[in-house]
C-alpha cells in the first residue's frame, strides 16, 4: 500500500516557472525602458537641430534676398540712365537692428529700413539676426552680411555673400559664407 500512495501521490508544484516569467517579463520592461529613454534622447536631438535650422534659414534666406535686391536695383538703375554710360556703384547699408540680439527676436520699426528702400528690403516680423551691407570704398563690391547669437552665449554667427560689379553688370557669390551658424 506504501508503494501505491507514492504512485499516486501528484508531485508538490514547482514555482520556477513562475519566477522565470517574471524575470522575462522584467527583462522585456527593462529593454523597453532603455530603448525608450534612447529613442527619447535622440528625438529631443533630433528637435534641437530642426529649430537651430529653422533659426538659421532666415538668416540665409534674407541675405540672399538682399543680394539679389541689390543686384535688381543696381542694374535697373544703371539702365533707366538711357544712352549715357553710368558706372554701377555699390552702398552700404546700416546694420538693423543696431545692436546683435543675444538669444531673442527683434521687431524692427519700418523707419529701421528707411535706407534700404533703395533695394526694396525690409523685415516686418520679429528677426533673429542682424542685417548689413557693406561696400567696398571704391562701390565696386560689397558684402551682405546677417549676424546673430541664437543660444545667447555671447558668440555670434556670421553669414556673409559677396556682390560684385563686373562686366558693366552686378554678379551675386553662389555660395554663402558661414562661421558658427548655429551660435
């Protein structure tokens, strides 16, 4: 009898599956936790450089504009002079706003742009950099240039294109030039 209470007898429960499940499914919230908190990081990376590029695209797209003002204007001008020769002569225009903003916008008042009506050029809305035209003493070139300090450091960008008079006409650089964009 001894011998049959021990065949029939059903083996106690083992609770190692149990605890296996439980340390998989630990080990699955764990992973899920860490790639978590990586896909985290780089999105807000990711969102960082997206800004810093929107910042900076108005910076490359005024200074093209006013190059390209500059050049229209210059030319237009050089032609309403009828059968007389003119020499086409580059200016300066003043730096707007006066000062380089550090880490924050300017609205610019429309009497800012008074002088550079001459190339149909004005911001109307909040601008992140200060704009500029220098020209060479002898006007026959000239440099528009956009500065700004995005993150308020202290340390500004500068973005610069070159306009040239040459050949009787004015020509625009192809490239823009960049130092710290993302300052």
């Amino acid at each position: 009898m001894l011998a049959w209470r021990t065949m029939n007898r059903t083996p106690p429960k083992s609770k190692t599956p149990a605890l296996v499940i439980v340390l998989i499914v630990a080990a699955v919230l764990g992973a899920v936790v860490v790639i978590g908190g990586v896909l985290f990081s780089l999105a807000i990376v990711g969102v960082t450089r997206y800004l810093a590029a929107a910042k900076t695209a108005e910076a490359r797209n005024a200074v093209g504009i006013i190059a390209r003002n500059i050049a229209r204007e210059s030319e237009q001008e050089h032609a309403s002079e009828g059968g007389t020769t003119k020499v086409i002569t580059l200016r300066s225009f003043p730096p707007v706003p006066a000062d380089v903003q550090h880490g924050r916008k300017y609205l610019s008042a429309p009497s800012d742009w008074a002088p550079w009506k001459a190339i149909k050029f004005e911001m109307n809305v909040p601008q992140y950099y200060q704009y500029e035209v220098r020209a060479a003493a002898d006007g026959q070139s000239a440099e528009v240039i956009a500065r700004g300090d995005l993150d308020g450091d202290g340390r500004t960008s500068l973005f610069s294109l070159k306009v040239l008079v040459e050949n009787g006409g004015v020509v625009v650089a192809p490239t823009i030039d960049e130092t710290d964009p993302d300052e």
